[in-house]
C-alpha cells in the first residue's frame, strides 16, 4: 500500500517563456514540484520531463537550474519559493562534466567543500569515502575521470552534485548512452539518492519514457500545440494519484505499458 | 608484409619497436640521399659531422653554447610570465582590448623596432633580451588564448553550480586546469624562440652565442660550420621539446590518459 500525501511546494516554473529572435523555444511551461510524504521513509520527489530531440528540454534544464534567465516567468524553489539562483540547483550534464585535471577524491571535496560544512580533514575523508562505497566507486577515488567508464563517471558526478548539499538535481539524458545493466543501476542509484533526504529532488530531462517514468512519481510531457509556437507542458501525468509511483516491478504492469503508450501519443 | 602494408595504412597505430625502427631507415635514407647529392656548394654529412666535431672541440663552443642557452631560457621564462598574466587577465573584459592588440603585435615585424628598443634599453644584453621577449610573447598569447577560447561552457557552469564565484572558476577552470596546456604550448612555442635566438644575437656580437658564430661562418662562406651550428641548434631543440614533454607528463599525469598512442 503506497500511502502518501502532498505537501508545500518545493519548486514551481511560472509562465516560462524563451524566445531567440523571432523563433519561440518555450512557452507557458507551469509546473509544480510538492513534497511527497510517506510513513517511515525519506521519500524524495523523482520528477520526469519526457519530449522529443530540439523540443527545447535542455533550455528549460538550463532555466531551471538558473543559469539561463527566461524572457518571461520564474523559476521559484524551496518552501519559501524564491526566485532560482545559479549554484542553488545541482545538474548533471548529458556527457557528466568534471575537472579532468583532478582526481575523483578532488573532484567529490570540490563538491563537499561548496556545502561550506566547515569539516575537518578527517571528517571529508570519511563523508567522501562513505559515499564512493555507497555508489560503488572506493576503488576509483584516486584515479582521474578520463580512466573511469561513463556509467562511473555518471555516478561520480551525481555524488559530486549530492555533496554539495543541492537538494535539487537536474539531469540531463542520465540513461543515454548505457547499457541496459548499467541503466539498471543508475535507476538504483537514482532511487537511493531521492530517498536519502526528504527534500531531495530529482528532475530528469529525457526522451527516454520507459526509463524515465519507471522511477519517477511525476511525468511531465514536453510538446507543442497544433497552431501555437513553441513548447509547453503538454500532457501532466502524476504517477503516484495512478498508483504507479514506487513499485520495483513497474515495467511488467500493464497500466505502465497503458501510459506508454498515452505518453508517445502526446510527444 | 603485413608491417610494410600498416605502415601505409591511415591511422594505424605502431608500436614503439617498429616506430623507432622506421625513424632510423628514413633518417639513414636521408642521410644517403643528401650524401649522393652532395659535394658541391652544399656540404656532404661527412664534412657536417667533421665540421660538428671541430666546433665542438673549439675552446669557445662552450661560451657560445651557455650565452644562447642561458638568453633562451630566461627570454622564455619572462615571456610566458608575462604571456600568462595577459592571457589570464583576457578573462576581465577589462583587458580584452590589451590582449587582442597583443595577439596583433604577431605581424609586427623586429627590425623596424631595432631602432626603438636600442634607445629603451642599457647594453646589449638587455637589447637582445627585450627584443626576444618582444618577439615571443604575441605567439605565446595567442596561442594561450586559443586554449582558454576552447574551453567548454559547461565547465564553467559546473563552477556555478558547485557556487564557485568567478574568481574561484578562474583559477578552478583557466588557471589550475589549463596549467598543463601551459607547458604544452611552451614546447610549440619554443622553435619560435630558437628561431629568433640567432637572429636577435646578431644585434649585439659582443656575448657570442650560436647566432653568432652562423654569422661569422656565413660571413666565410663556411658552410660546413653553417650546417654543423645548424646541427648543434636541431638537437637542443628536440632536447628541450622532449624535456618539456616529459616535465609535462610528469607533472600532469591526466595528460597521458586521453592522448590517442
């Protein structure tokens, strides 16, 4: 029984608009995020913005995480709902940007140090190892990011996000480009990280719908309207309300199946 | 066979053994077709390698030798200084127009500014040395420059988002994170130095210097010594390139990860 309840709202996009030129990219996108709750776990929010290639996914992966203004509307986060500011949401790029010039150690206490903890050498080593062993990467810490696989440097730059204290993440395309085991764990780790604190946010921007809805308790579509320019939220779907939210064995549900089919019809 | 037909092969990688082995044949072809074609105005290798032996041998070689090397080093050292310092401020919309102009300065050429550095300066040395740095830092900025221009914005945004403020992303990305690309283009920039060396040691004759000695040979129609000094400035320079290679992979082990072998 997945009993849940909605609580404040966490981040909402207002009337989002982005235009270059002449030509719209984005247009009335409005979306919340609320505090999902449930009894005896840190449930995080695991939200999903399913559309085409060029829709115009990661301009509003770039206004949400408040490195790109918008013509018009705001992007407000937190319970106290103030307007986005860069470095307040974490993102994790399609092609998992680190420092190359530094190891994965250094580049996860680049992140720790952000979170301005004020910890003691010994405490950073052991925040730093606690978590490579969590997500598998204790071996890796001393190497640099051109030797590890893109699935580890995957993970390495979710956690290096996840130290920095952002309890919102935006990313981008996380199961592109790996294989089928590998898209497996980054939806465990994906998971793990939602659940470790309740404020914890995810936001996955992807054309992958089986895999993105899979894990997440709100899909929202991005497409465009017959007539209309540019992109909006076409289609919201709240996976929790359908009772498809949280269920390890989603993929073999057919209602899963039903809202796969209804959200390509909406792309 | 199957090594000859890899070795006409596109892109085909060769392992270090038969590399090597492929360098020694095409130097020593070489070597044969320069001595069949020589014997005329051109000196042959055999009077190079006699020449090379003799300016060796000569009790001022070492003079000569230490006055290019220690100009070199220390044209080089102030230049990518203050190369550097430029590049680094490009950042700072400030000094933008300072380095562009700077980047321009690449087509000034030295000769027309003889004339001006001589009254700039107190000796010889300072002459020589002014003009050298002259000289080499236009290359070096741009060539520092097109190293910052091709970093990717996502590496700044990364800053952002670990709340990096500009200052820190400048140093994090540009100045930390280039540092090995510094050396790189010290190793490529280095010809340029050698190149003015023997011209810039003309102006002042009294310090010697290999410069000065080509001079001086191609003043005698020497041309043996010409080409043995040409020698002796080949093999410093594969030297330093190998050494600054070398520095830089030591230094920056992360450089060796990603380059094709």
């Amino acid at each position: 029984m997945n009993t849940y309840s909605k609580h404040e709202v966490l981040l909402s996009a207002e009337n989002i608009q982005l235009q270059y030129g002449e030509k719209v990219v984005l247009r009335d996108v409005n979306f919340r995020i609320q505090d999902i709750r449930r009894h005896g776990i840190n449930q995080g929010q695991v939200v999903s913005l399913i559309g085409r290639s060029g829709i115009g996914k990661t301009q509003l992966f770039r206004i949400l995480s408040g490195l790109l203004r918008p013509g018009a509307g705001e992007v407000r986060i937190d319970e106290d709902q103030h307007v986005v500011k860069p470095g307040e949401v974490g993102i994790v790029p399609q092609n998992y940007i680190l420092f190359n010039h530094r190891t994965i150690y250094q580049n996860l206490k680049i992140g720790l140090d952000s979170a301005q903890l004020n910890l003691s050498e010994a405490e950073t080593k052991s925040t730093i190892a606690e978590y490579a062993a969590t997500f598998e990467l204790s071996e890796h810490l001393k190497k640099y990011p051109a030797q590890l696989s893109g699935g580890q440097r995957q993970r390495a730059s979710i956690i290096q996000q996840v130290l920095t204290g952002n309890k919102f993440i935006l990313l981008d395309e996380p199961f592109s480009g790996l294989d089928v085991l590998m898209i497996d764990r980054v939806m465990e780790l994906l998971l793990k990280i939602s659940t470790l604190s309740e404020h914890n946010t995810l936001i996955i921007v992807s054309h992958d719908i089986e895999n993105a809805a899979a894990i997440s308790d709100m899909v929202w579509v991005l497409g465009a309207e017959e007539g209309k320019p540019g992109a909006t939220i076409v289609k919201e779907y709240d996976l929790c309300q359908m009772g498809l939210a949280w269920k390890p064995e989603i993929r073999s549900d057919m209602r899963f199946v039903e809202l796969l089919t209804d959200i390509r019809k909406h792309l | 066979m199957q090594t000859l037909k890899h070795i006409f092969e596109p892109l085909r990688l060769l392992n270090k053994r038969t590399l090597t082995l492929l360098i020694v044949i095409e130097v020593l072809l070489a070597l044969v077709a320069w001595q069949l074609s020589g014997g005329g105005l051109i000196p042959t290798p055999a009077k190079v390698l006699a020449a090379l032996g003799d300016i060796v041998q000569r009790p001022d070689f070492p003079d000569n030798l230490f006055a290019s090397l220690t100009l070199t080093i220390k044209g080089m050292g102030i230049s990518i200084l203050i190369a550097l310092v430029i590049s680094y401020l490009s950042i700072v919309p400030f000094f933008q127009p300072l380095a562009k102009f700077v980047i321009k300065c690449r087509y000034l050429t030295l000769t027309g500014l003889i004339f001006l550095f001589t009254l700039l300066t107190q000796n010889g040395h300072q002459l020589k040395l002014s003009l050298l740095i002259f000289g080499i830092v236009p290359f070096f900025v741009t060539s520092l420059l097109s190293v910052i221009d091709n970093i990717h914005a996502q590496e700044f945004e990364l800053c952002t988002t670990l709340r990096m403020n500009s200052w820190k992303a400048l140093w994090e990305v540009v100045i930390v994170g280039r540092l090995d690309q510094v050396f790189e283009v010290m190793r490529q920039n280095f010809a340029i130095a050698w190149l003015m060396i023997t011209s810039v040691e003309g102006l002042s004759m009294s310090e010697g210097g290999l410069g000065v000695m080509l001079i001086k040979a191609n003043k005698y129609v020497q041309l043996d010594v010409v080409f043995g000094t040409l020698v002796i400035i080949f093999i410093l320079g594969i030297l330093f390139d190998y050494l600054l290679g070398t520095v830089r992979h030591w230094l920056f082990p992360y450089t060796k990860l990603t380059v094709r072998r």
